[in-house]
C-alpha cells in the first residue's frame, strides 16, 4: 500500500514544480525575495501553536494550515535551490535524516545493538550539543546561537546552554510563582525602561553579550568537552 504522506508530499512537490514553470510571479522569486514571507508564515505557526489547545485539539485546524504555508516555503526553497544547482529538497531530507540519526546514539547506536537501558533526558542533552558541536567543529557551546535573535529569545538559548556547563545567571529575589509573575514583571521592566529612556532590546543584548563572554572563558578554562 502505498504511503499516503509521501504521495501528499510528491503532490506538493509537483505542484512547486509546475508554478516555477507557468506562474510569472512564482517564478522570479528569490530566497531573498521570500526572506519576509518565510519570517510571517514561521511567526504565524507560532501563533496558532499559542491559540490551540494541546488537550481537547480546538484550534489543530488552524495550526494544520499555518504549517502547510510554512511548508511550501521549504519546498519553495529547496526548489530555487534546485534551478540555481545549489542543492535540491532530497538533498535537504537526506541531510537532516542522516543528522538526527547521528544525533541520537541511544536510538541508533553505531554498533547496531539497540539501548537496553532507559537514557537519562538530562545526559541526552549533553550527548546532543556535544556532537553538535563536533558536526560544526564549533570551538563554543555559544557558537550556534544566532547573533539576529531577538534579545530575550538569544538570552534563553544562552542560560540553557550555559547550565549545560554547570553555569548559571544569578536569579533575583523577585517571588515568581507563576508565567504570569513573570509576564508581568517583565512588562514592568520594559515601562521603567521607557521612564528612563533606555532599549530594554538592547540593554539585554549587551548583558547578554558581556555573559557570553565571560562563560566562554569559563569554557577553555574547563577545556569543557562542549
């Protein structure tokens, strides 16, 4: 019997096909004539991932539809891609199969022989960043962290993997207790920033940054296997 998600897959694929080669506005478009359409289309999947409720699936339709245009921009590109012999959308599924293979030793180990014992979620994590790093031959932890996040995004990647190092930012006595706590003191935080005249966006940034530096350092010290 034949895959009904590949066949959907290969419909899509067909279709991307056919618009490059009949439809005048399809096919001039760029990668980076696409740049903002592909950055509202991932924000609106974010969106519909906040309205849908994950226990009674009220609002799955939504988020089945956002992710079907985000879908058609990696097809999209993929097949720019293909027209400029960069590379083509096989070469994107074989890339990423062989890298989450590689990725999960505990699943896929090199010997063949299956895990027989459960694998900590935490020593995962570490077993994770460490290839990562190996795969991109990274001489950071921090390297993969795009410098374009927005502040607060970068500033959460960053704590995470700096407790991977056994290191942490100094949390203020502020009683959080719960999202909502935290909402709100940090809404606070952007009005006393607007009462001072100071960018919280880059306030942050620059914290973050001076952090950064110091666990790099931190990190050849350790000579840290991440």
């Amino acid at each position: 019997m034949a895959d009904k998600r590949v066949d959907a897959l290969e419909q899509l694929i067909a279709l991307m096909d056919r618009l490059r080669l009949e439809c005048p506005w399809d096919a001039k478009q760029t990668h980076t004539s696409l740049r903002s359409h592909l950055l509202e289309e991932t924000y609106e999947v974010l969106e519909a991932l906040d309205a849908m409720n994950e226990e009674t699936g009220e609002g799955s339709e939504h988020l089945q539809e956002e992710l079907g245009d985000l879908l058609l921009h990696i097809v999209f590109h993929a097949r720019i891609a293909e027209d400029l012999g960069q590379f083509t959308l096989e070469d994107v599924a074989t890339q990423i199969t062989e890298k989450l293979i590689h990725r999960h030793p505990h699943v896929f180990p090199p010997d063949g022989e299956g895990q027989e014992e459960p694998v900590d979620v935490e020593r995962m994590t570490s077993t994770w960043e460490q290839i990562k790093k190996k795969e991109k031959n990274r001489a950071s932890v921090f390297d993969g962290i795009p410098i374009a996040l927005p502040s607060l995004t970068r500033a959460s990647k960053v704590v995470r993997k700096s407790s991977i190092l056994g290191s942490n930012p100094s949390i203020p006595d502020l009683r959080l207790e719960t999202e909502e706590d935290l909402g709100e003191i940090l809404l606070g935080l952007v009005e006393w920033a607007r009462q001072h005249d100071v960018d919280p966006e880059s306030a942050l940034r620059v914290t973050v940054e001076q952090y950064v530096e110091k666990m790099r350092i931190l990190e050849q010290e350790n000579n840290s296997e991440f």
